[in-house]
C-alpha cells in the first residue's frame, strides 16, 4: 500500500506508541501520553502536524508509563506517576490522561493523591507546534522553518505560524487558570490527601481550517466522535461467533473499519475508506477499493462512496509530471500539503497500475449489490473511460499485457501494489526492469471486463457482454502462455521491459486464482507452492519464498506477510476448491491476530512460526490499516461461499467453516435495501428477512462464462 518508496520510510514509532485515530485526524504518542517532536509523533489534521511537542511532568519530571489502553480506535486512557523527591520508589501521586481525537484532541487530566497527606506540586505541559507536512515528519526531513508567534490569555494559547504566504495555527484551551513561562503552561496545584485535581485541555486547528474543531460534550452527552461511532454500529451486522477470539478480532475490524471512514469534501454525503494510519489517512484508488471491496457485506455504500469520489478525480489529461493520463484512476489523495513534498510534486498522483481495473471490477461488485440501476449507470462512463485507459495507455506496446514505468523521477519506481523500489525481482534477486507487466495486474484486467460483461448482461446487451467475455477469454489464453513456468510449477511474478519472464516465486498469483484466471490445470500447482513451507510461514503466505535471492523475512515486500494479501489468496483458493488451504490461511492469520489484541496490522514479518512462536511485528507497519481491517471480513466470507446477484434474484452461500470456529449468528446484514439474519450451526445455513424477490441458493453464483454461453446457444437455438 505504500505511498512512498522503501528507501524514504518512515522510521519505528517507537516501543508501545500508542495511535488514535478519527476520519483525516491521527495522533501518534509515546505510551505516557507524551508527544516528541524527535520522533514522528504529532497530532495531525489534514496532513499537517499541528502538535509536535506535548508533554506533560510533575515538578519538572515527565511520567512513569504504568499503562495505556486504546479503549475506542479515537479515545485511549494513559496512566502514569510521578516522580519522588524524597528517592523513595513508589509516588503517591498518579495521573489518568483520557485523551479523545476528533478534529484535534480533548484531554481530561486527572491527578490522584493516594497519601493521607495534602501534596502540592507543579504540572507543566509544554506545548510546540512545527505545521510539519506528513512527508516531512513520515520521512524524518528537515521541516521548513515557519515564523511563529504566540498569544496567552489566561485560559487560551493560540499559536500561530507563517511560511511565505501560507499560514496555520493551532488554540490551546483550559478550563484551568494557568501561567505560562516558555513553551510551558503552568498549574501550581494543592491535590487533597485521598483526593484528587483535574482539568480538561482542548487543542483544535485554528480559524483557517475548513472544519469545526472538536467540541467537549456537556455531562452526559455523547461526543460527536462518539455519535458517529453510534451511527455506524447501528447500520453494521451484529455478529456472534462460538470462537470467541475470532469474533473479538472481527468487532475490531468494524470499529477500525469504521474509524478509518472519511468524506468527500465536496460531497460529504459520500463516505470513503482512508488507507490507514499513521501516514496515509486519506484517499488512495488501490487501498479504498480493495478494502471497500472487503467490506461490501457489512456496508456496500463504502464501496459506492469510494467509486464516486474517485470517478469524479478520474484523468482527464496527459500531465508526466503526477502522472496523469485520460480514464487513469488515482494512487492518492493529500489534503493540505505543499506541492513540492507530495509524490509527483501535486496534490493528486496517478502512479498506480491497477487502481484503474479496479475501479472497474469494484463496479461490477457494487452492481450486483442491488443499487439504483440509475446510479450504476453514473458511473458506466466512467468505467469504460477506465477500460479506454487500459488500451489506450495501459498497455503501451500493444502485446495485449498492461505495463508500467514511471513517467517521473519522483514518482514511484514500481506501480502495483508491492510498490517498493526493490519489490519486483528475479528468482536470483536481479531487480526487474521496466516496463513491467505484473501478473496480478493482468488479472486485474481480465476481471474489469468480466465485471462490466456482467453489467452489459444484466442491462440486456448480450452482444456487449459476449464480446467483453471474449476479450477476457482472449487475456486468459494469452496470460497462460506468456506467465506459466512448466518447469517452476508456477506463474512468473511479471514479465520485464524485454519480455522475459520475472521469474521469482510470490505472492502475486495467489491474486490470479481469485479472478479465475488461472487454468484448471494449473490451479494444484499453484496451490501446493502457495502452501509449501518456502511460501506458508505458519502465519500466512510470504510475500517471497524463503529460497529466492530477495528473501528477507524483515523486508516490506520481500518475504512479508500482509494479511490482504492473504485474504484474496484465500478467496482465490476457495474458487478452485481448495478448502483445506483456505482454512489454514484463515486460521493462522486469526491466530496471528490474538497477540495484536485482536488487530492486524498492515503486515508482519515472514520469520517462520517454528523460530518464533507469535508474529514478529515490521517496525513501520501500519496499524489501523484499511485493507488489513477488512482482511479478517473477507476471510469469513470467502469460507462462507458468500455472494449476492440482487439484479438476478439471487442469494448464494456453502459455508465451510473449520469446526474450531464454532456456530456463526449474523444480524442486520444489508442486502438488497434490506437487513437479513444468517445462521451457521454445523456449516448448515439458514437465511431469514430476504427481501421479496430475492432466493436463497445453496452453492456458489453461476460465473458470467456460463451464463453468455447459455445465451449464446439460446440465441443460435
């Protein structure tokens, strides 16, 4: 998912950072609540750092860490004591720190006198603040020096800054007296024995920013944050499972899930998937629609949200420098930065290879999903823009593959989603050069025109569809013969500027099997590498067998595991009937799950799970992750065989849930502008509340294939 190249990184966060995060807002700090400019720390709105320093200490020491726990992904509780005079170890005096994110943060600050004694003692809380872009503070560059002034009335600081003609600040407010000496704001207090002191602190971005800072709720009342966390828990499914882990794991995948949404800023009705935290809460085409695409059975407007507000930044124009061209969909999306530091020097850079099939395969979900025809047929311009795209500049030389290389020296040096600058490479190691042709990319593409088959099927235009699925046939045939390896027993990751076949062996064409573009024939071979111990580190599937020249356990892409990755390996496998696999996939990543309280990060290390006996984190993984959150959705799903055809009438589900997983009870599920009840017990579902039309199948959805040629005899018949 990276929105930069490996080598400019971001480096570790730190041991027990803790991060919140709420729509564009994250805020990232060390385990006592405490923000350090040195680190990439900060509260960040907008993808600018408007708190770089914040610090709260006792009598000038800062606080011991005893614990802090993330009790919604946008609220976490730090608690910390304070140092002693007297050199005895233990303090009387503890501080709780209940800091919630919105659009800036509201801190209570509780101080605690656990001694039979009346103690007076001095907070400080330092306070600084850079407006740092998130490129300077993600990959340690010098920030740009702004001019800053500060204002103190008592119970407000405002500081404010300026960089040529830009201007940013940040207000700081108490509902505590306070003096203020430096970057410090003062509390001389008296903290009764068994007694306690507290203040609220409320830091917002200043009047210049386009949105409402957040506002601390009257008692009682609940605070927007948590409202709409309230609003999308009462439009989810409502799930309960006999694995009690799985089912934790799951619910954190709803509240990261729904953490994570934001809006369009010009059409806040529209929702979209943020890629993740901490670096990339905004919009990105590859990252929003894989993890939209996730999440269709828990709330299909997502996905519609997502191909709307990426329809509406689709290309228009040829411009190398963000490497724009007509139906390319976007890589990403940075709200408030300076030009110069984002990727591509603008604010929208089109570097991806695959968003653009995406766009169109996502469509092709979301018309199955029982949308208004009138809003699928919105978005079909767009879709066949996308398709324009793929022939028109995709595929550059004509041999019928979509390739990439960048068209800028600041752009990305590889364009799929494994978009590390060393993350295509030879069995030997040799990186590939470009233009490069990924094999997941041509499934990408086979599956576009599947998908806008189906939607010319269902509006009746045989022709249209028969013709699409031949040109999909057609990619097949071809991609099977240029990427297969007879005697590797697998597909080549890519083929190279000069056509020879990249021939490492990864991940990338577990993505092939769960489109159906891998022969029947080839699909076991397929399998059994995917599954082999060079492949499988008891966790997941590598991104890199362990006998390739690249292999690095601890590398972003060469040898990782990343659980989406997983999940549409897993999804793929079940396609093809392979159960067994798909089950052990399932299993280790929920494993993996249990000793990150129950969220998967963006990835883990691919050490196997005989060195190590739990998951061995990536120091700069991110956590909450869009596509990671909705990894553990599609896991369950894809065991449950579960689909829609809402235009046909159709409901199908054949579930094959390992036992270990015990009965599945789901409520509130939407289909079809309804909510329906699923019940699993003993892998026998019933389906209860289907809305009129609408049939329960046991089985799987009739692929298109088979349905034009059905149409196709009916017509010569």
């Amino acid at each position: 998912m990276a929105g930069w190249n490996a080598d400019t990184a971001a480096g570790p966060l730190g041991a027990g950072t803790v991060t919140l995060v709420e729509g564009t807002s994250f805020c990232i700090s060390l385990p006592n609540g405490d923000i350090h400019p040195e680190h990439p720390h900060g509260l960040f709105f907008q993808d600018t750092r408007i708190l770089s320093r914040w610090n709260l200490a006792i009598n000038g020491q800062a606080l011991e860490p005893l614990a802090a726990q993330t009790k919604e992904p946008y609220r976490a509780v730090f608690a910390g004591r304070a140092a002693r005079s007297d050199g005895y170890a233990d303090s009387p005096l503890i501080v709780e720190r209940m800091r919630e994110l919105g659009i800036g943060i509201v801190e209570h600050i509780t101080v605690h006198n656990h001694s039979t004694k009346p103690l007076e003692c001095m907070i400080s809380v330092t306070v600084g603040s850079d407006f740092a872009d998130v490129f300077e503070v993600k990959e340690a560059r010098p920030p740009r020096k702004w001019e800053e002034s500060r204002q103190y009335d008592g119970k407000t600081l405002s500081i404010s800054g300026r960089w040529h003609e830009v201007r940013k600040s940040v207000v700081v407010t108490s509902d505590t007296l306070w003096n203020a000496k430096g970057e410090d704001l003062i509390f001389r207090i008296a903290v009764p024995p068994r007694g306690q002191w507290n203040t609220v602190l409320k830091v917002a971005p200043g009047s210049e920013a386009p949105t409402a800072p957040i506002v601390r709720p009257a008692e009682g009342e609940l605070s927007s944050s948590d409202r709409r966390r309230q609003e999308w828990v009462a439009k989810i499914p409502k799930l309960h499972m006999g694995n009690r882990s799985i089912e934790r794991t799951l619910r954190r995948s709803y509240d990261d899930l729904g953490a994570l949404r934001i809006e369009d800023p010009n059409h806040p009705e529209r929702i979209v998937v943020a890629a993740g935290a901490p670096w990339f809460m905004t919009l990105f085409g590859r990252d929003s629609l894989w993890a939209s695409e996730m999440a269709m059975p828990v709330d299909p407007s997502l996905a519609l949200g997502t191909l709307q507000t990426l329809a509406d930044r689709q290309g228009a124009m040829v411009d190398p420098v963000s490497e724009e061209e007509p139906g390319k969909i976007l890589h990403e999306v940075r709200l408030d930065v300076s030009s110069s530091l984002a990727l591509g020097g603008k604010s929208i850079y089109y570097g991806s290879i695959d968003a653009t099939p995406l766009f169109v395969v996502i469509l092709g979900s979301v018309s199955r999903w029982g949308f208004a025809r009138d809003t699928i047929a919105a978005l079909l311009p767009h879709a066949d823009r996308a398709l324009d795209w793929i022939r028109d500049y995709g595929d550059k030389d004509g041999d019928g593959f979509v390739e990439y290389q960048r068209l800028n020296d600041q752009g990305l040096i590889n364009q799929g989603w494994k978009d590390s600058w060393d993350g295509i490479n030879f069995a030997d190691g040799t990186l590939a050069e470009p233009p490069i042709a990924l094999c997941e990319v041509q499934a990408y593409v086979y599956d576009a025109y599947m998908a806008r088959a189906w939607i010319a099927y269902d509006m009746g235009d045989t022709p249209l569809a028969a013709e699409l699925a031949e040109r999909a046939a057609e990619l097949k045939a071809r991609f099977n013969e240029e990427f297969w390896m007879p005697d590797r027993g697998y597909y080549a990751i890519a083929l190279d500027g000069k056509k020879r076949q990249v021939d490492a062996c990864a991940s990338n064409m577990g993505h092939c099997l769960w489109v159906g573009l891998v022969d029947e024939d080839k699909a076991p071979l397929v399998a059994e590498r995917l599954m082999s111990p060079e492949m499988f580190s008891g966790w997941g599937v590598r991104t890199l067998a362990t006998d390739m020249g690249a292999y690095n356990p601890a590398s972003y892409h060469n040898g990782s595991v990343w659980p989406h990755d997983n999940a549409v390996i897993a999804a793929g496998l079940m396609r093809y009937g392979f159960i067994e696999e798909a089950q052990r996939i399932s299993t280790a990543l929920f494993d993996a799950a249990e000793y990150s309280e129950g969220r998967l990060p963006e990835l883990f290390c691919g050490f196997s799970r005989e060195q190590y006996g739990e998951p061995v984190p990536y120091p700069t993984a991110c956590s909450p992750q869009a596509w990671a959150a909705t990894s553990p959705i599609q896991l369950v799903t894809s065991l449950m065989r579960y689909d829609a055809h809402v235009s046909r009438g159709g409901f199908w589900m054949d579930p094959h849930l390992p036992a270990s997983y015990g009965d599945l009870h789901i409520s509130n599920a939407p289909m079809a502008g309804g909510r329906v009840t699923i019940e699993i017990a003993n892998s026998a579902p019933t389906v209860r509340g289907l809305p009129e039309g609408m049939v329960f199948h046991r089985g799987h959805r009739p692929w298109l294939t088979e349905l034009v040629a059905e149409a196709k005899l009916r017509k010569e018949g």
